[in-house]
C-alpha cells in the first residue's frame, strides 16, 4: 500500500505541532510557577463580614490639593531650573 505525501506530511506537521504545543506550554507553566515563588494570597477573603462592614473612617482623612497651585509650582520650577 502507498501513502499518499500529502497525508504524510499533513500528519509529520500535526505531529510537530502537538509536540510544540505540550512544550511550549510545559514552559509556560514552569516559568509561570517559578515567578510566582513566594507569592502568598491574601489571608482575608472579601466575603468576611469584618471587612464588609468596615466603616470608611480610612477615607475620611483624603485632602485635595489644588491643581492650579500645582500647575503654578510645576511651572515655576521649570522655569527657574530650582528643584
């Protein structure tokens, strides 16, 4: 019996393409495991009432600047060249 080429070298190039596939893929883990070496999730979960029911006393002490002063000083240092 022959075989047809084009059969063959269809199934020589699935056959490289799956091998490129579990390899670049066992790479990807690996490299991806070895960054994440020392990460630890978080040990509190956003479902947990404590921090559900947290009151926003943290927020309150937010201030906000002026941008127009910002601008100017911004503006000021460039042109005078002081730090």
């Amino acid at each position: 019996m022959k075989i047809n080429p084009a059969v063959a070298f269809t199934l020589i190039l699935l056959t490289l393409m799956f091998g490129s596939g579990i390899v670049s893929s066992s790479w990807g883990y690996a490299i991806g495991r070895q960054a994440l070496t020392g990460v630890r999730q978080p040990e509190t979960r956003p479902s947990n009432a404590v921090t559900a029911n947290r009151s926003g006393d943290l927020q309150s002490g937010l201030v906000l600047l002026d941008e127009d002063q910002i601008i100017s000083d911004v503006n000021s240092r460039m042109t005078d060249g002081s730090n």
